[in-house]
C-alpha cells in the first residue's frame, strides 16, 4: 500500500510538471512562432516614439540607449533575472531597478531583499537590533534602497498601473500610458515616450536661454543642452574686489583670484604679498592696546575693530559663584567664606571645601562601585573608575575575532583591526576594518598609455597587466634607422620599430638598382659563441645581431646565347655570361653520319660562308665503325670505318646449317642475299633425306625441305586383331585413316573363354586355402589359451611327449595343399 501511494505521489507531480511546461511553451511560442513579428515589433517601436519624435523633427539619435533596452524586451531569452539565471517572460511579474534599470523577478528580488537584510543583521546585538534602517543592494549595480522599499507589488514601467494585463501590441510589461516621469537631471519637464524599460531618454522640448554669462542674446535649444557657454570672457568681478574673471564664459561661481598683491594684515601693523582670493589675515602680534579703564592693554592677538571693555569691569563674583562684588579692575575678587559646592567631577558628590580659586579636588568618598560588565562590585573612592579583569568573549560584527576587552559592557565596539587581505588588483590591500565576506573592488584607477603616452585609457586597478595599451592613431615619430631620409608611416607602438619594407635602390657595380626591400637592419642568428661545459650545462638559446647585410647579386635578366648557339635564355645580370646550355653540341661530323657528342662548347668558324651545323676544330674527331644498314639478310657489318658515301659489297661465307638442322653449309654472303625463294630453297637443302619423325612414327622419306613435312605416311605395317592372334600387313596412312579393320574369329572367342574359366577356378582356390589358413590360426590361439588355463593345475603331473608327425604336420601339409590348388 506504501508503495502505491508513493507511486501515485509521484505520477500526479509527473502530470503536474508536464502541464507547466506545455503552459510555458505555449505562452513563449505564442512570441516566436508570430509569422510578422518583426514588422509587428517596428510599428510598436515607432508608436511608442512617435511623441518624443514629433518633438524633434523624426532625430531619433538620442533614443539608441532607449531602443536596445525594448529590443531586449522583445527578445525571448534577452532578458534574464540575474537572481534566478531563467528568462524573463511577458505573464511573469517583474521589478526593475531604478539605478542600472536591471529587470528581475519580483518574487527573485524580494526574497534577495529578505537575504540582505538578515546577513547585515545577524550580528548585531540586542541593544541595536531595530534601532537603524539597514538599506539592501541591488544585485547587479549595488544601488542601495531602504527596507521600506522593498517591493511587494508588480506595477509597471512608470508605476502607474497595477498588474498591468499582457497586450501583444504594446512592450511586456508596459501599460501603454505616456510615462510622465521627471527627467534626471530635473528640467521640469517630464518623459514623452510611452511606459517603457531603460533610462528616460534627454529632454527633447525647445526652450530659449541665454549663455552663463548673460551677456549673448538669448537663443532656442533643446531643454537637454540649454547649458551652453558663449566662449567670451565672462568679466564679473572676483571676490577680491578688484579683478575681474578672465576665463571664458562659465557655469557656477568662477575661480578665485589667481593673482598675487600686497596686503594688510587685520590690525593694519604689517605688509605682505599674498593671493587675493585670501585678502584676510592675521599676524602673530598681540594687540596690546591700551583698555578704557587705563589700567590693562588688551591682550587678544591680530584682531579688527575696538578691543572692548576690560574683563575685570563691572560686577564680579567669587570663585564660588555666591557672592558678586563691585570693585576696581586693580583690585581682585574675595573669597565668600561661603562651601564651595560645586557637583565634582563624578557628577553624583559636591565639593565641601570653603569658596576657593581654581579646580575643585578628586571626589574621595568611597562607594561601592559595580564594574562595566555588571559581574563584580568593590567599595573604593568615586573618582576611580572599576574595572574588572575579566575578558569579553563575544564575537565582534566581523565574525571573525573576539572582543577581548576588559570589563566589557556587552556593547562591544567594532573591531579595529585592519582587514589587510590583498585585493583583486594584486597591488592593494584591503584598508577597511576586519569585516565579513569579501573584500570590496579596489577603487583605484590606473591610466594605460600607448608609447608616445598621447592615448590614455583608465582601468581598474589591477587590469593593466592584463589589458593591451590602446592603440594610438598618432603616427611614429621615431627618427628612421636605414639608409632611407624618410621611413614608412606607421602608427605608435611600443619596442623598436617594423622592418623597413622600403625598396633599397642602391646603385649596384652593375649599374642597376638593388630591388630588394632595406636590409640594413637585419637580424643574424649567432651561433657557437659559447661552448657548453658539459652535459650538465643548459643549451642557451641563440642570440641575434642587428647588422647590414649587403646587397644581393643583381637579377636583372638579360638575354645571352649559349656556347653552341643551340638557344638564347635571360640570365641574372650577375652571371650574363656565355655558358653551356648542357646539350650535345650536334654538329655534323666530318664522316656526315654523327654529330659532335661533346657538351655544348665554343666551336671557331674557319669560314664565314659554311654553315653553321657543320662541325669545327674543336669538335670531336668520329671513330665508331660504320653503322649503315646492309643489304637484307647479310649479318656482316661493313669493313670500313665510318665513311660517307655507300658501303662496298659483302665478299664474306655464311656458315648456316640446312633445313634438317644436321648438316652446316658453307654458302656466299653475296650469292644467299641476291638468290630467290626458289633459290634459297635449294642452297640451304643439303640433298639427303628428312630425318623429322611423322605423327604416325614413321620418318619422313622426302629430301631435306623446308616447313611441315607431307603427312600421307607410305610405310607397311602389321594390323593384328584385339586377342593378337591374327595380323595382317597395310600401308600407314590407311590406318592413321580408319579405313582398315581386323576383327576377331570364333576360334579367338573360344580362347577367350577357356582362359576366363582357369582364372575363376584359381581365384576360388585362393580364397578357400586362405579360410583353412585363417581357420588354423584360430585354432592354435585357442589351444595356447587352453594350455595357460591348465598349466597351474597340472603342476605336478608328467608331460606327456608329442610324436614328431603331430609337431611337424602342419607345417608339411599347408604347403602341400597348397600346391594342389595351384595346380587345379
């Protein structure tokens, strides 16, 4: 039954989530599944701006902040509660704050409110719980608000509407009211936009003002810009009373005289320099006037105006204050006679002496006191305090260290130790008192500057190790290091400058310009400056030299002819000179059938008029046989060297062998190349007969020939029938042929089967004597088993001796036996 019940539990919180999601997805696609949800969006943009627009003529410049905060707003997911990390949506109620104008969930930021302010008063005691209104931050731009302000309620933007219903034609969240909030700074205009998110944009109505001064005519501008200044000096007459204000028209109070003039001091005695925005000043002289009543002089240092009547004049009391007497200011005040009381120090007992001048005594009476922290009392005299020696234990607002005063009365002061943690920066450390969480930003700022320091960007402290130096759009004034007057323009940067890319343009030995680009500050690697020690020593690294190379060969390609004339090919202007192009050189030799196989080479023309294929002195000399082709057949090659012209006739004797291949002929060369088929044929024959071997077996009988021999074979042979007892004599080529038979007669039958009846009668035979064989065998392995059964019993009885006919008959009568099959 548990378990049912749990299952149960568990499908109704199954159902109860998939509702809510299918719910959420409807009431976000309802958004992105709008086929005109763009067009939709733009007329409630313009719509929402079209007052404030009206106003300035369609400049809507001034509303780009404006407009990102309500493209966000239509955005599904661009929105985010900051609290929760979840998209805000149009039915979910919101609040925005007032300061980074941030949206979050109303119920994210209550419940952050509610965090807040429990954190903050968690430690602080029971006397001053209550009495101060501790504020809580918002999360994203720490603006503080009161705990009255917290939110409890879901208005909108302007927050003049409560719960304002969802309208796809206006801005989530908005109730389509003008918004009507001040502007900030306050003009005494209001916002012309309807309900919107994000900051009001500037004041866009036209108002009429003149400049700071007051001096230029009064011009119209916008409320957002009235501030304006005239650039005139503005003329109005300092403080000190005797220069005017030379800066250009200004807002506010202008600055203090900067110039310096003599004056006096307040008693008119003396005589200084000094600024003029500081015209009163006091010298260290007393004044020392005398009094009216011609007794005293005044006694008051530096002072302006009468120095008054003398202190002692008129009514005067006594020490005690009792008694007033009138005397002369020579003459000084009695004492009454009269107990001083006067409350002493302790504020509890009255001084008991007689009426006397100066302080009162320490009160001496002894009470008994309670100390601060109300565990001990003691009787002792009321102007010592009572402290005892016991120690505070309690935790002090930092929740990190003990109070550990004496005699402390339970309100335990802040701590005054120093927090000290280094902050973020890595270069600060925190000045604050020991407090909880973490350390506030360091509020420091450093400036970042480019190389020529005229780019000055401020970052928090701490980012500018991270952070790269802006980028300065002021062009380097490094003078150039090359050879050039001027070098590449480039922007500032930090180290040294890029290598110059500028064409070199010296004047080679050739006469042309190096092409190449500066090479006068290039680096060169160094290597084997150091040699290492050992194995142990670490390899450094290779160092680099800022040196000049030299110039490079010159590349200017001009066209120069080979050796042997053979092509033309342009060649670096540092090597145009005459070379070999690598080929045979290919003129004809003198024996006109080869060229010349040297590498291309210089070859002298002995003759202007001769060609110049032809061969020179320095051509090499031809010595290879003679290569022409000889008449068909012959194998010889010819017997001169190389010459022109045709080759003589071939005297030589072919040694071949004939048709057969038995016999080696002697023949002309001469006679076998200019001879015929027919002739040939009989040349090479060597007039005996073919000693080639017909299919049948036979030799061939004609004469040595040439190609297949003739197959109709003339040789007589013996034909026998198929038992070999008939034979017959006819000529080869018959049989070869099918065309004769011998078949045999009723005799060679009967021959047949008379001899297939004595092969049947032997092969029975054969079989029976091997059944006996196979019999006697069987019965002599029983017998030796028999006579091993018996032989333990029979141990004491008498062998009886076997006949020689009984050892001996088998072996007599198997052969015999068997000699009478064979013969049967």
């Amino acid at each position: 039954l548990s378990s049912l019940k749990k299952f149960d539990e568990i499908k109704k919180a199954n159902q109860a989530a998939a509702k809510k999601l299918v719910e959420d997805q409807l009431s976000s696609s309802s958004e992105d599944d709008d086929e005109d949800a763009e067009v939709k969006q733009g007329k409630i943009l313009d719509k929402t701006f079209t007052i404030y627009t009206s106003q300035t003529d369609g400049d809507a410049s001034e509303l780009e902040r404006t407009r990102q905060y309500m493209n966000d707003a239509f955005q599904s997911g661009a929105m985010t509660c900051l609290i929760c990390i979840a998209s805000v949506k149009r039915n979910q109620a919101v609040w925005s704050c007032c300061g980074c104008f941030c949206i979050f969930h109303l119920v994210c930021i209550q419940k952050w409110a509610k965090d807040s302010l429990f954190l903050v008063s968690s430690p602080l005691t029971d006397d001053d719980f209550g009495k101060k209104d501790y504020p809580w931050p918002c999360p994203k731009c720490r603006f503080e608000y009161k705990r009255s302000e917290t939110p409890s309620r879901y208005y909108c933007y302007c927050g003049k509407v409560e719960n304002p219903a969802v309208d796809p034609w206006l801005v989530p969240h908005s109730c389509g009211q003008i918004c009507e909030r001040e502007f900030k700074p306050s003009c005494g205009h209001k916002c012309l936009l309807l309900c919107h998110p994000g900051p009001c944009p500037p004041c866009p109505k036209m108002v009429t003002t003149t400049c700071h001064c007051k001096k230029a005519k009064p011009v119209p501008r916008r409320c957002s810009a009235k501030e304006w200044s005239c650039r005139l000096p503005c003329g109005r007459t300092l403080p000190c009373g005797q220069h005017a204000c030379e800066s250009p028209c200004h807002a506010g109070d202008c600055q203090p005289c900067p110039r310096v003039s003599k004056q006096r001091c307040v008693c008119g005695r003396q005589t200084a320099e000094r600024l003029c925005a500081s015209p009163q000043w006091h010298c260290n002289q007393v004044c020392g006037k005398c009094l009216p009543c011609g007794n005293h002089t005044c006694e008051q240092v530096c002072h302006a105006g009468p120095c008054g009547d003398c202190p002692r004049s008129g009514k005067r009391s006594c020490p005690c204050g009792k008694t007033k007497f009138t005397l002369p200011c020579t003459e000084d005040v009695p004492t009454c006679g009269d107990s001083c009381d006067k409350v002493l120090e302790c504020g509890i007992h009255k001084c008991s002496q007689r009426c006397h001048r100066g302080p009162c005594e320490i009160c001496r009476q002894e009470v008994e006191k309670q100390c601060r922290c109300g565990k001990h009392t003691k009787r002792m005299p009321c102007h010592k305090p009572y402290l005892c020696e016991t120690k505070c234990t309690k935790i002090r607002d930092c929740q990190k260290h003990q109070c550990r005063r004496k005699c402390c009365s339970g309100n335990c002061p802040p701590c005054d130790q120093v927090c000290g943690r280094t902050l973020g920066c890595r270069n600060h450390k925190c000045p604050s008192g020991c407090h909880r969480g973490s350390c506030n930003p360091c509020p420091e700022t450093v400036d970042v500057k480019c190389n020529c320091g005229k780019t000055v960007i401020k970052v928090p402290c701490g980012r500018e190790r991270t952070i790269k130096p802006p980028k300065c759009k002021q062009l380097c004034s490094w003078p150039p290091t090359c050879h050039h007057s001027t070098q590449e323009k480039h922007y500032c940067h930090f180290g040294r400058c890029p290598p110059c890319r500028q064409p070199c343009q010296k004047t080679l030995t050739c006469g042309h310009l190096c092409p190449v680009s500066c090479h006068d500050e290039a680096l060169v690697k160094q290597t084997g400056l150091h040699q290492s020690a050992g194995p142990w020593e670490q390899p450094s690294e290779p160092a680099f030299i800022q040196t000049a190379l030299p110039c490079p060969p010159c590349e200017v390609p001009i066209p120069v002819e080979c050796l042997g004339q053979h092509e033309v090919s342009p060649l670096p202007c540092h090597s145009a000179n005459p070379y070999s192009c690598k080929r045979f050189c290919g003129r004809l030799l003198d024996c006109q059938n080869h060229t010349c196989m040297k590498e291309c080479h210089h070859v002298t023309k002995l003759n202007s008029s001769t060609d110049g294929k032809m061969a020179g002195p320095e051509c090499s000399q031809c010595e290879e046989e003679c290569s022409k082709p000889r008449p068909a057949g012959c194998p010889h090659r010819c017997v001169l060297p190389c010459h022109p012209g045709d080759c003589p006739s071939c005297l030589q004797m072919l040694k071949i062998k004939c048709h057969c291949k038995l016999s080696v002929l002697y023949i002309e060369c001469l006679k076998l190349t200019c001879a015929d088929l027919k002739e040939k044929e009989l040349l090479i024959s060597c007039r005996n007969q073919c000693p080639k071997e017909l299919p049948c077996g036979h030799r061939c009988k004609e004469i040595c020939h040439s190609g297949n021999c003739p197959l109709n074979c003339s040789q007589k042979v013996k034909l026998r029938c198929l038992c070999k007892r008939l034979k017959k004599e006819v000529q080869c080529s018959k049989i070869q042929e099918g065309q004769v038979s011998l078949e045999c007669d009723a005799l060679c039958k009967e021959m047949k089967r008379k001899a297939y009846e004595i092969k049947e009668a032997e092969a029975r035979a054969a079989l029976e004597e091997e059944k006996r064989r196979q019999q006697a065998e069987l019965e002599a392995f029983e017998n030796r088993l028999k006579g091993r059964r018996k032989n333990k019993r029979r141990k004491d009885e008498v062998e009886v001796e076997q006949s020689s006919w009984q050892k001996y008959k088998n072996l007599i009568m198997l052969p015999v036996f068997g000699v009478a099959v064979v013969m049967v």
